[in-house]
C-alpha cells in the first residue's frame, strides 16, 4: 500500500480520482451512468481527504495513546513545583518533582522520564539530588530574558505539559500619593488614601513604618480606599510602595505625617442594663453596654474583677454574664473601653449593683 506524501494537494487528489473513475468506466462491461460515477468520486474524495487530515491531526498519536493504555498496566504520572512564575534574571532555580507510581502507589524510578522545551529557551537538567517521595527532580534555571515557557515531560505512554513565565524582575516606580498631604489631621482613623501606581499593580501602606493595608487600584492604576486597619490617635508617619502581580516591590514612597484625633468611645449611660439589680451572691448578672460605633471592646470590672463583654451582633451593644460578689453589699460597676484605633479610656462608676445574701 502507498501512502501519498505529505506534499499531496486537494486538486492533484480530485483530478487522481477523477482519471481512475474514467478509466474504470471504460474498461467495466456494463455501463455506469455519470451521476453515480461523481457520487463514488465524492465518497472516495471524502474517505482519503478525511484519512489525510487524521494523520495531520496527529490522530495516529491519539490511536496510539489508546492502544497504550489498554495493553500496558495503569500508571500514574504527577507533577509539582516550587511557583510557575520566575524573574527572568538568569541565576534563579526553580525545582520540578516528577511523580510516577504503578497501579499499588508504589513509587517508580525517574530515570527514564523524559522532559521538553516545547516554547521558551531555558536550562533545565536533572537534579543531583532527588527527594526520596520524588521519582525525578529536574532544575530549571531561569532565562534572563521574559517569555513564557511551556515544557512536556514524557513518561512510558504518558505526558505531562507544564506551563511557566520568566517575569521581568524590574521593580515598578514609586507610587504617587496625592492624598492626604503632609499635616493632613483626621477625626477617623482609617482617612481614605489616594494616589497612583502602575498598571497591574497595588499599593501598600505602612503607618510608623508597620504594615497597615493593601490597596487595589483600578485598570489605570489610580487608588482611592480608606485604610484596612484603624489607626490610633496622634500623629504618624505613612509611607507607600507598590507592589506587582509578581510581588516585586518598589522603593518606598518620600514620609509623610498625619494626624488623627479620633473622639473618645462614649457609653450611652441612659441605657445601661444590669440584670437581676438586685441579685443574690454568687449569681449571675447580664450586663448590656450600649457605646459609640467607633468602640472596638469593652470590658467592666467589679470588686476586682475583670469580665470581657462581646457584641455578637455588630451592633455596639455589648453584652455578657458575670458574677456577683458572694458578699452581700453596695457595689461599683467600672468599664475599660478600647477604641478602634486602640485607644484605651476608663470608665469610672457607669452603673452599681446591689448584692444580697
């Protein structure tokens, strides 16, 4: 059987079938009409055309990837590595395990795993040094230019594709903080920050050189969001960098000072609720401290004693259980209030309760 070459046209097969069948005609002792001469031309057009384009579809890979998985035993084939994103500085190494295991999860030896360069231009080689739950590690050294890389590792029948990006590791340019300015005074303590950065990336915000909060900026990097993280009163320094979806960090922006002047957490002393008032000794108490919204926990003490109260619902109504003094007597409730911004204020005699013997 001759198989045509690769080189052979859609024409050069039409006029190929188109002579045969004429030939044919001539040489059958019956007589076959030219309507059904075309109608077996058309089918024969369709069968070759139709097994060319399975060769060129890579279709015998396919029929042999099947023939394989019925006749050999089953196997299984994984990768893993240390990030799929590296700087395209041409000294960092990233770390590619290869796992193979047969049918009982046995490890199996990666001497004969293959591995290619399907696009890119990197250096990868075997590791000399491959981890005992590892049947291969390779080492692939980065490229000093940026491109995508997209490796295959062969093992026996299987194939693994493997896709990576040599990023260029060139830190983005400062941020532009356009607001607050230097001075600025706040009566909240997460003043909302704007400013630009570069495309793709966002901002982060240091108070007193501490991590405050990530800021994302939109898709032509501009920033405008309130600080994550209230910010105590007084003043501080800010400072700003930007950071890219590589995580590659810029240098920090020139300080700035702010000043924020929160209120004070206030108790509203009219709904303060103590009950039973009075209470036998030793029992408990439910305690219910309405405050401002700007309140981040309260806690009261009696006779010494310090109870934490919550505010399940977020409703800066705080609320808990304590226990009364087991003597009987007159007694002062006091309340330490913290604020957002970490603020702590006490609160002397908000409220008394009377204990009963």
């Amino acid at each position: 059987m001759t198989i045509a070459p690769r080189n052979l046209t859609i024409k050069s097969v039409v006029i190929s079938i188109i002579d045969f069948m004429q030939d044919k005609e001539k040489m059958l002792p019956w007589r076959i009409n030219r309507s059904s001469l075309l109608l077996y031309g058309m089918v024969a057009l369709l069968i070759i055309v139709g097994s060319i384009s399975f060769v060129y579809a890579d279709g015998l890979k396919v029929i042999t990837n099947m023939w394989f998985e019925l006749v050999l035993p089953d196997l299984s084939f994984e990768i893993s590595l240390d990030t799929s994103t590296i700087p395209a500085d041409g000294t960092t190494l990233n770390n590619i395990d290869t796992v193979a295991k047969n049918n009982k999860g046995q490890l199996l030896d990666g001497s004969d795993i293959l591995v290619t360069v399907s696009s890119g231009v990197v250096d990868i080689s075997r590791s000399a040094e491959t981890p005992t739950n590892v049947s291969q590690r390779f080492v692939l050294r980065s490229p000093d230019n940026p491109q995508k890389i997209v490796l295959t590792f062969h093992f026996k029948h299987l194939e693994k594709r493997l896709e990576l990006e040599a990023f260029d590791p060139t830190p983005p340019n400062a941020p532009i903080i356009k607001s607050p300015l230097d001075g600025n005074t706040f009566t909240t303590g997460t003043p909302t920050i704007s400013g630009e950065v570069a495309v793709d990336s966002k901002m982060e915000i240091y108070i007193d050189d501490k991590f405050n909060s990530v800021l994302d900026a939109n898709d032509k990097g501009t920033v405008e969001s309130s600080l994550k993280e209230t910010v105590a009163k007084g003043q501080h320094k800010l400072t700003a960098i930007a950071i890219n979806k590589y995580g590659v960090k810029s240098q920090p922006t020139k300080a700035i000072y702010i000043n924020v002047q929160t209120p004070d957490p206030e108790i509203d002393f009219t709904n303060i609720r103590i009950k039973p008032n009075p209470v036998k000794a030793g029992e408990a108490v439910y305690v219910f401290i309405p405050v401002s919204t700007n309140t981040k926990s309260v806690s009261v003490m009696i006779d010494g004693t310090p109870y934490p109260l919550k505010d399940p619902h977020q409703s800066s109504i705080f609320s808990g259980a304590i226990r009364a003094p087991y003597k009987a007597g007159l007694y002062r409730i006091s309340a330490v209030i913290v604020s957002r911004g970490g603020d702590s204020i006490l609160a002397n005699n908000i409220a008394s309760l009377r204990v009963q013997s």
